[in-house]
C-alpha cells in the first residue's frame, strides 16, 4: 500500500499534538484509519505507537518522510467520531488530543482482541419502543434530537428489573426507545452507585447483550470489549465520565445524571468536564441531549435561558413532605438548635415502625476533628501538618492526610496530652442512635464502609452525603443532620452542592416518607420543602450573572514557574481579564475571566503558550544523570469549578 499516513502519535509532550504525516511502504499491509501503529521517533532512534487519523496521498511536509514501522493492531479503536470529539474538547481547554484519548481508550488486549476477530456475525434482536407515560411530549422530543433539561420524579417505582429509582426508569426508558430506532445511547452517571440504578432499571426493558458498561472500575479486558462493540453496533452505554467517549457512529441520546455532581469534572488534563464533551459531541454528533436531575446545574440554567435548553418536567411531580426544622416553631428554642431536634425524634421514631429510616452526615469516622483540650487549638500531624481524627471510639488520632497514628500526642502550643473532640462523624452518630433506639438495627455507609443497598425491614441507617443506600421500597424517614456544617464550607458552588445532595437523599424517600431538614431554613429551606431547584437556580445564577462568576462566564487558570505564567499572561489577547496572580512555593497561579465568545481565540494561545515553553525546557547537560519526568513549565486549566480556591 502506497500513500502517507497521517497519525496522533501517543505521547504526553504537548509539542507532538499535531499529526504528523508517514510515508507507507509497499511491504506494509493493513494500514487504515483508526489502527494503532509503530513509527519512529527522533531520526529513528525510536519507536512510538501512533494512532493512525487518516490516510493520504501526498504529505503536508515538504521534506523526506518517515516511514510506518509496522501495524501494532489491526483493529480499529480510534473511531472517526472520537477524534472529531477529542481533538474539538482538547482544543476547548487549550489541552492535548492525547490526554483526552487516553480516557477514551483503555489498553490494548490482545486475548480480548482475537475472540472479537474470531466473533460470529451479529443479528440485531427487535426492540420494543417505551412511551415515556408521565412525561409529556418528551418522547417526540427525545425523537426530533431535542435538547432537555429534564426534571425527574423522586421516589422509587417497580419495573419489570425490580425496585429502582423513578429517575433510573425514565432515562432507561429514552435510551431503549432510542435503541429501538437503531441509535445508541450514552447514559453517564456522576459513580458506581447511579450506574448500578440504571443497569437495574434496563433489566427486562433491553434486549440481552445491548447493555454495555463503561467504567474506571472495570477490568481493561471488559473496558476493551465495550469499546470494541460500541464501535460495532448500536448499544445502550452506561458509565462514568469517560462513557461520553464511547464509540457511537449513531448517535442518538447522551443523557447525563446529576451534572453538577463533581464527579464528572475530569481531574486530569485537560479537565474537561463531562457536561461539555456532551454538549460538543451533541453539536458534532446531534441526537438527543438529557441534562436530567432532582436539582439543576448553574450551568444547565444558563442553558435554559440561552434557549439552548428546553424544560421538561412530570404531568404532575410527586410532591415530599419536607420538614425543614430552623423555619418552624419548634417546642423550645434550645431543642430547636439541638443536631437531632425533637420533630427528628419523633419522625424516626414512628417511621421505624414501618421501615428504615435514613440519617444524612455530614462527615465520615467517629470524631472528624480533635483539639487539645487545655488551649482548644486544632490538633495536628507533627509528620505533615495535617488535621487529627478519629476513626472509632477509643482508637487512636490518626492523620487525615498521611495516615500517620498519633499515639502520644502533644500539643506544640501549651504541651498539653489530652485531646477533645470536634464534631460527629457516621461512626459516632451511629453509637449515639443505637443507644437512643435500643434493640434497633443500625447500618453505616460512608467511603471506608459503602453499602449498595439496604433492605425493608427497620433499621436506622447513617450515610455520609453520596453514599446513601438504596432501599428498594424507600425510606420511611429521612433525617438530613449538619446542614450547617455543610453549608460552612469555602467555595463559590456551597448552596448548589447542598441543595442537589439534599434533594438527592430526599428522593429516597418512599411516597409516604416524611424528610427533615435540620439547622437550615431560608431559600435553601423553601426551596428544598417546596421541590422548587429551578428557581433556586435561577435565582443562584442571576447572582453570578451579576458578579460574573461562572458559569456567566468562563474562567481559566495559568500554573506553573512565575517566569512562565507573566510570559503567557502578556501574550493572551485583551479579551482575557487578567484577575491577579500568586505565588507559593516558587509556582504561580494567574486566574482569567473571558466571555464565551472569546474563549476559542484564548484557548489556542494559551496552548501555544504552553508548547512553546515546553519546547524552551532545558536539556540537562551531558553525563548529568536522568531525574525523571520534570514537569511542565505551564499548564492551563479552562472551567476551573473552584477558580478561587489555591
């Protein structure tokens, strides 16, 4: 085969995000676009593998070209579609096509491989389209490649896959209808948890082998094998962030869960959020775009009133009966101030009668904070500085951050030995339940004890927020504790992350369930008792709109060494608002405001910036030993969630 190939090479050096052309030689069989390859690095002293973009007969370089070393693979796993969507995202966040494909992409399995090669032709099953019964002219819209936002009903329901969430059977019934017209459909979910609700709600509703799963959490021969059958055919794919990447030549839904869920920003480079890859492979792509949630992004009611998003919402909305305690009479002022108040009491008390009972905190572990008891400083690591816990009543302080035991502590500040806590963890709360409702079975889940799923007998069972159980008839009670706690965290999202955790916990509720909300009242208050999230929204995002604070606006940060960031700050054009720098520990931090309409011409200089200062790098003098993979003199993060935060 004759001609030249134009490859991505596989490389972290952001010099070679470009595709650079091979010459073919006439002995190489197998090369076609979307291959991986080998070719020559640096005269040929050498060999990297490259992803094979497209195929040509002349090259773009003038000089003498390199020739293809070999074919690593012949399958092809870089899809027309992918490329498009990578190298679009990438270019977005002044980033690397190859960071972004290494999301895409798991590694290469050879065994995976030749079965797929070895596989016998595939017959599409007949699938049965679903009516979307409840949702007014949602169908028809998801059918005319719509774009929605989606408020869904809270509770659980019984479908032909069992008890899940009311929210899991809607989105499975868009992508089946979807898969019913011969379309795939992307279905991302912020973790594991919503993943295994939507799996649960495609039981009996999908044909068997059209549900792929596409997870971080899986093997990589089971990441390879979705990837290589969502290439092949139509399929229903369910995942994490990454799914939005999945292979779809038919595209005809992506329907994102919970997109302000932190979950789905990338935190590797280039830090494309989820939410965003959608809404560019939807404009590359079409198809149907879900935004769908109990509570609503900022960023999805910017969309909304941009026209760019239409609403949808339930014919009629299960209403939850919310009892938000700082709003209410209460028996006395102090027992209204207490963390669990009487009306709690009273709420958990007779709904255990009939079920679970569901208890939200705020933080994990026994004691989530200690301090001397003598001086009352905060009690710290004499390793690392960190902030002391502990895990259980009676063990030991152990660090937060290094995981250091401290036992013999003292205090630097008054030499003090003995330790008070601060705060109450999952652990504690539970000790102090078990005591209060004796002969009551009490269930913990939090990030060191995860539980799925709960049954329907009574029990109390404390979650911190996220890692609430699922309970196949719903909570009988749902108690939400250190609402103030949560609220006294630093950050610009503080009031939209409280009120899509609480909401989230409050659709776990069963149709009869009572929620508390404890320590919180106000818009937040109002706005959770009266399930109105989009005019919370609405209102939050008037607010950021006014002090043009994203997502009003865009925002990008510069790190890196302080001669490099003012070198790529002076050559950003105008449009870029220059907000400041710091500077800690000999690296600094630029942070830059823009409008949308301005944000592809700053993206591609401060991309520029970044090649050009990583080419500049200095090479060690001969003889002198390596030292590793040195890091970038600049990096640039676009969409920042937390701009201000060091």
């Amino acid at each position: 085969m004759a001609g030249v190939a134009r490859v991505l090479v596989d490389s972290p050096l952001p010099q070679l995000d470009r595709l650079l052309d091979y010459r073919i030689p006439d002995t190489l069989d197998g090369v076609e676009p979307g291959i991986r390859v080998s070719v020559p690095l640096r005269s040929a002293k050498r060999l990297a593998t490259a992803y094979v973009v497209e195929l040509a007969g002349d090259a773009d370089f003038p000089g003498p070209l390199s020739e293809v070393t070999a074919v690593v693979s012949p399958v092809p796993v870089l899809r027309p579609e992918v490329w498009r969507l990578a190298r679009a995202v990438a270019d977005r966040a002044a980033g690397a096509a190859n960071d972004v494909l290494r999301l895409a992409i798991p590694p290469r399995q050879v065994r995976v491989e030749k079965a797929w090669l070895a596989r016998s032709p595939f017959e599409a099953p007949a699938v049965a389209a679903t009516e979307l019964d409840g949702y007014p002219g949602l169908a028809d819209a998801l059918d005319a490649d719509a774009r929605i936002a989606l408020r869904v009903q809270p509770g659980v329901a019984e479908g032909s896959g069992g008890a899940a969430t009311r929210w899991a059977h809607v989105l499975a019934e868009a992508a089946v209808r979807t898969l019913a017209r011969g379309r795939s459909a992307l279905l991302i979910a912020p973790d594991h948890r919503d993943q295994d609700q939507l799996e649960r709600a495609l039981r009996g509703l999908a044909p068997e082998g059209s549900v792929l799963r596409w997870d971080a959490r899986q093997p990589n021969a089971d990441r390879y094998r979705a990837l290589l059958v969502a290439g092949d055919r139509p399929v229903i794919v369910v995942g994490n962030r990454s799914a939005v990447y999945a292979p779809a030549e038919k595209l005809g839904l992506v329907a994102l869960w919970n997109d302000g869920d932190p979950l789905l920003g990338e935190p590797l480079t280039p830090y494309v959020h989820a939410r965003d890859a959608a809404l560019v492979r939807h404009e590359q792509q079409g198809g149907a775009l879900v935004l769908a949630g109990h509570s609503r992004s900022t960023e999805a009611q910017r969309l909304v009133e941009i026209g760019w998003l239409t609403e949808f919402a339930p014919k009629r909305m299960q209403r939850i009966r919310v009892i938000p305690t700082a709003d209410g009479p209460g028996d006395d002022p102090a027992a209204t101030r207490a963390r669990i108040p009487s009306v709690a009491w009273r709420e958990a008390r007779a709904a255990l009668e009939r079920g679970p009972v569901l208890v939200q905190v705020a933080r994990p572990g026994y004691a989530p904070g200690l301090r001397c008891a003598q001086c009352h400083e905060a009690a710290r690591c004499t390793r690392c500085a960190g902030p002391l816990r502990q895990r259980a009543a009676g063990a030991p302080p152990t660090c937060t951050w290094c995981g250091t035991t401290h036992r013999a502590w003292t205090c630097p500040n008054c030499r003090g030995t003995k330790l008070q806590t601060t705060g109450t963890g999952s652990a504690r709360t539970a000790d102090e339940l078990g005591r209060a409702f004796p002969n009551t079975r009490v269930v913990v889940s939090d990030g060191e004890r995860p539980l799925l799923e709960v049954d329907d007998r009574p029990a109390l069972v404390v979650a911190t927020r996220g890692a609430e159980p699922f309970a196949p008839g719903g909570y009988r009670a749902i108690l939400l504790l250190d609402g103030e706690r949560m609220l006294a965290r630093e950050g610009l999202r503080v009031a939209e992350d409280c009120l899509r955790w609480w909401s989230d916990a409050a659709a776990l509720a069963s149709d009869d369930g009572a929620v508390v909300l404890v320590g919180v009242g106000g818009a937040l208050g109002h706005a959770l008792a009266g399930w109105s999230q989009p005019e919370f929204a609405r209102t939050e995002y008037a607010g950021r709109r006014e002090l043009r604070f994203p997502p009003a606006v865009r925002m990008a940060t510069l790190q890196g060494a302080p001669d490099a960031v003012a070198e790529a700050v002076g050559a950003l054009p105008p449009a870029a608002e220059h907000l400041g720098t710091t500077v800690a520990q000999g690296r600094a931090r630029a942070i830059l405001r823009f409008d949308y309409r301005d944000g592809a011409a700053i993206a591609e200089v401060a991309h520029a910036e970044v090649i050009r200062l990583a080419t500049r790098r200095r090479k060690p003098a001969p003889g002198t030993p390596p030292r590793g993979r040195q890091p970038l003199p600049l990096r640039a993060r676009f969409d920042d969630p937390e701009p201000f935060d060091e």
